[in-house]
C-alpha cells in the first residue's frame, strides 16, 4: 500500500500542477464553444447570431385588454421569447427604426383588429421585415401563424357562446354579454398556451446549457493530458518488477485526476450557486447530492481521459481523441442538434452514450434536483476504468491483475 | 581482475527460454550468477542482453524460468527479490516533472520517518545528491540523471546491482563517474551485473558473459581488445 499512497501523491501533484494549464483550456473551450453555437445559429438560421432583437407594434388599440393579452402571448412564445422583443410604437418612428436597423421588423395592426377577428372582419396585419434577416422571418411566421390559431380559437369560442344565448332564447342578454364572452374565451386560451410555452421553453435551453459544460469539461480535462501523458518504459520496468500490480496503479491515476478536476469544478461551482442570480430558473443548490453530482460527472470524463491516454500512448494524439469523440458522442446524444433531427439508429444508439448520461446528470443539477443516475454513472466509469485497464495490460504484454 | 576468494553463494538461473515472435533471443539458458563479483555481461546489439537482464530483475516475466537463490526462487519471490535486487534500465526510471527527492521517496521501499537515513547511507552519500534533492528531475544534466536512476535503486540497499547500459549517453566525464560508483559498490562486498557496449567499463569486472546465438558463455578470464571483439563477432 506504501507504493500506491506515493504513487498517488505524485500523481497529485502531477495533476495539481497543470491546473493553470486547464484553467487556460477552460477559457480557450468558452471561446470555441461560442464560436460553435454562432456557426451552428449562422448555418440553421442563417443569421448571423442569436442576439436579442426588437420588433415595432404599431396600434392604436395597445392600451385595450385584447391587446395587452395578445402582446403577452407573442412575447411568450418559445421561440420569440429567446431573441424577440416587442415595443409599442408610432408609424413613423417605427419605420426609421426599421431602416436604421434598430428593429428587425414592423407590424401594423388595423385599428380594433382583435375584434375584427373574433367577429369575422379578418382585417390584415402588416409586417414590414428588415432586409436579410431570414432568422426574423422564421420567428415571424411562427408568430403570425401562431397568433392566428389562437385568436380563431377565440373567434370559434365566440360564436358557440352566441349560437347557445341564441337556442337558449337569451339573444336579448347577448349584447351585454358578448365583451365577458370574448375576455373569458381569451383568457382560456392563453392560459393554456402560456402553459404550454412554459414547460417547452425551460428543457431546451437547459439541454443548450447542459450539452455546453460537457464540452467545457471534456475540452478543458484535455489540458490534463502532461499529467496523464505515459511515463517512460523503464519507469514501468522497475514498477513491475516489484510488488506493483497495474490496475491499482492505473487507479491511483484515476483517482489523482479524478479529485483534482472535481475539485476544480467545486471552486467554480461554489461561487456560483453563492453568489450568482443564474437565468433561465437555474438552481445550483449546496447539497450534497450535487456535490455527489459533480464529483460523479467528473469520475466519467477523468476515467474517459484516462482510457484514452492508456490507448494511444501519445499525449497529443489521446487530446485529438478527446475532443472528437466528445463532440460525436455529444452530437450522438441530441447535445448539438435536437434528437429528432438525427436517424432512429443514431437516435438509439446516442441516448446510452455517456454523454447523454452526463447530459441528463448535468439538467437535473441544474434545475437543483436530488436525483442523481448513479447506475448509468458508475456503469461508465467501471467500462472506461477496466477497458483502460484491459489495454495497458495488453500493451505492456504482461498477465498479472 | 578482483579477489573471487570471498565469493560463498551463488545464484543459480535455469529455464531461462524467451522470444520475441520468431526471434529466439534466450535458449534454455542455465547459468550461475557468484555473489561478490561484478559480473558484465557482453553481445552484440539485439543479442538479447537487456531482455536478460530485465528478467533476472523481474520487469519481464519468462514462464518456466527459475532463479534459485538460497532455496528460493526469486522470480516468484517478489517481496524477497526486491528486497536484495537493484535494478537500473538503460533509460532513467524517472518522473521528470519531480524532484529527485519525489523520486528517490517514490523507490524507496521503507518508511517515511526512516527516509532521511537512508540518504545519509554510505553508498547513497557516495553519489552526493544533497544539493539536488529539490531539483526537478527534468532540469538536470543527462549524467546527473543518470546518478540519480542509480540512486532509486541504491535507497533501498540491495545485495545485488542490476544495470543496462550505465555508461550510455554519458560523457567521459560522467562514464568515469559513474564507473567509480559502481566501483565502490562492488568495493563494499555487493554484487554487480551490468551490460556494456564499453571497453573501459571492463575495468571494474571480474567475470564476463559473453551472449551469442541465444547462448551465454562464460569466459574464463576478462577478454580484451581484438580478442575481445573477435569473440563477440563469433
């Protein structure tokens, strides 16, 4: 036991010593990793980011009830709400700001359009967009197309009150009750919607998020690759030719990377769940499931590095490793693109990936949950730990366990 | 040529059998190894040398062989094997990113408290590491590396000093050196087994091994020279 207490210790150390390296390789990953999702925005939108854009309303009737409701509603939808604003404006302002590109679009609502509608007017909107912007455009005609579903459901729940007033011989109370009709119908129908828009919105950006940090920490745990870099062959002929058995060298390296990336990504993460306001309804909660959490994320992607490095042999070319299959697994599990746009046998496939592991891991700590996918967890970490033992038998042609 | 007088024990190696794929490089190999000599062992490149001397030291294991020593057998004895049996390969068995106390700590098989001591051994003072113990092991000179790899085995001190090559890559400066300090071990009553591709480390043997078609021969008297070459071409 002697031997392995030192061995760790060095390997500690070892580890310890490139923490700047990773803290360097943390930062550089940040950046790829921006650069990534504006590819990726720029390729699936082609726009050139998803930043936060404004749209000018132009109405008379914004201080009515309709209006207000309808104005939530569009800004609540899941895909507005992530890079839409809406502003109430006048004509004429809101087209300088379309020319001065300040707006993306401008929206003209005829005066009393939501009444229009519910009473079968169907007066037209018109929307003006700014030049090259198909990403608005997309948003746009979601809303638009949206907007009307929801206001013919209105409209539809209009006419059934009117058709039951009229064969319950109640049209004499039609009049008067025709405004409550119209603000109940629309309240059902946005509440509803609202309802929708709220559980959809949240697990997306989430799953964004989550798919992220996995890549910040398989990038970063790369630079660990000068502490987990082979020693020379002689080293391991004197190790060997004494008492040492090699998995339990093997895991005295595990555990020496293991502790100082966790420990690593404690220091990060403490700070934040202190400190930090996260958005999106992100909880980073003290715990001590999400410390287990955290230390359990970092025995996979320690004991992933770990397999690498003892299959390669080489520094340079396990690093190489790491970031490509990280981002193919990643890609595999939905992290990149949305499962559904994936075939069915990638589809299958990627769900048991250890990346969709992590990812499930990662949004379940990020929504401050206590549950925590121990078996998936620990499977991965004892299939990584023994097919890196497995191969450095192999390559050191020796039989002993 | 030394005093063989004070030799009392020996080793006995038999069934020593090793190939790699078709190269048959160790034929059944049965030999004696007397205690208290510094014995080399000489052949040419890929004669099979350090595949030997790796599995006298246990860093090779070679099923069926057996290295009988006072009714043990030292293969299968690790504990008492490393206990008695130093082992240097022909490249530094170092981390170079520690230090050479890191490294020296690392080999040592005794207790921390007792690490001090052995440091201050006569055979560990010879090789005056003082001054470097706090030095990374990748900031020093190729020969200091060297004493230090000769060091790691020298902390645990062993009977027995099994090195490949010492004198490789070294300058004349350091050939010398290091020469000196197995000199002095073989001084103190150790045994010495070393593989050379150096004449002038000849000067220190007191029995030669010649290996040559997978067979190891024993020379009656330390060869030199022509004569020396000679037989190794054979």
């Amino acid at each position: 036991m002697r031997l392995y207490a030192r061995l760790f210790r060095l390997e500690f150390k070892k580890n310890l010593r490139v923490v700047p390296f990773v803290a360097v390789g943390a930062v550089l990953s940040v950046f790829f990793i921006g650069l990534l999702v504006m590819l990726a925005s720029k390729s699936m939108y082609q726009s050139e980011h998803l930043a936060r854009a404004e749209v000018a309303l132009v109405t008379n009737d914004a201080e009515t009830d309709y209006m207000k409701q309808a104005i939530r509603y569009i800004s609540n939808m899941s895909s507005t709400s992530l890079s839409l604003d809406f502003k109430v404006m006048s004509e004429e302002n809101a087209m300088r700001a379309l020319k001065q590109h300040e707006v993306i679009a401008v929206m003209l609502f005829p005066d009393d359009v939501i009444n229009g509608i519910l009473y079968g007017r169907n007066d037209p909107i018109t929307v003006y967009f700014s030049e090259d912007d198909s990403l608005s455009a997309v948003f746009l005609s979601e809303l638009t197309w949206s907007g009307a579903r929801m206001l013919s459901a209105a409209q539809a729940g209009t006419y059934s009150a009117a058709e039951l007033y009229t064969t319950l011989g109640a049209e004499a109370e039609l009049g008067k009750a025709y405004n409550d009709i119209d603000i109940l119908n629309f309240n059902y129908v946005l509440s509803r919607e609202n309802l929708y828009i709220t559980e959809e919105t949240l697990p997306v950006f989430m799953t964004y998020i989550a798919s992220a940090v996995i890549l910040l920490l398989f990038f970063s745990t790369a630079a660990f690759a000068p502490a987990l870099k082979k020693e020379n062959t002689s080293f391991y002929d004197v190790l060997f030719s004494g008492k040492a058995y090699s998995c339990l060298y093997l895991l005295t390296r595990f555990l020496a990377n293991w502790l100082v990336s966790a420990l690593l990504l404690l220091l990060v993460y403490l700070p934040l769940a202190r400190f930090a306001d996260p958005p999106f309804d992100i909880q980073l909660r003290l715990i001590p499931e999400c410390f287990a959490d955290l230390f359990l994320i970092c025995a996979v992607t320690a004991a992933f590095a770990l397999f690498l490095h003892t299959l390669t042999g080489s520094a340079p070319v396990a690093i190489l490793l790491q970031l490509l299959c990280s981002v193919l697994m990643l890609f595999a599990s939905g992290g990149i693109l949305p499962p559904a746009f994936l075939p069915s046998g990638l589809r299958a496939l990627g769900q048991h990936l250890p990346t969709a592991i992590l990812s499930e891991q990662l949004l379940l700590l990020l929504q401050g949950s206590r549950d925590i996918l121990l078996l998936p967890l620990l499977g991965w970490i004892v299939l990584f730990f023994a097919a890196a033992c497995i191969t450095f038998l192999i390559r050191k042609g020796a039989k002993r366990l | 040529m030394h005093d063989t007088e004070r030799t009392t024990e020996i080793i006995q190696v038999s069934g020593l059998d090793y190939s790699y794929r078709k190269n048959h490089v160790l034929d059944h190999l049965q030999f004696t190894l007397p205690l208290g000599e510094s014995i080399a062992i000489l052949g040419a490149n890929g004669s099979g040398k350090s595949t030997l001397l790796s599995i006298l030291a246990g860093a090779r294991r070679c099923p069926g062989a057996v290295m009988e020593y006072q009714g043990h057998d030292l293969l299968k004895e690790t504990k008492l094997r490393s206990s008695i049996i130093g082992y240097v390969p022909q490249s530094d068995p170092l981390m170079p990113d520690m230090s050479v106390r890191d490294n020296l700590l690392l080999w040592y098989h005794g207790k921390r408290s007792d690490f001090a001591a052995a440091l201050s051994a006569p055979s560990m003072q010879m090789l005056q590491l003082d001054g470097f113990l706090k030095k990374k092991v990748n900031t020093l000179s190729g020969g200091m590396r060297k004493r230090v790899s000769l060091a790691t085995a020298l902390i645990n001190a062993p009977q027995i000093l099994i090195m490949d090559e010492p004198a490789a890559a070294l300058d004349l400066c350091y050939k010398a050196e290091m020469r000196e300090y197995l000199r002095q071990f073989h001084k103190e009553g150790h045994t010495l087994i070393l593989t050379t591709h150096d004449e002038e480390d000849l000067s220190i043997i007191s029995v030669l091994y010649l290996l040559r078609g997978g067979q190891l021969q024993k020379q009656d008297r330390v060869l030199r020279g022509d004569e020396l070459l000679r037989e190794i071409r054979q």
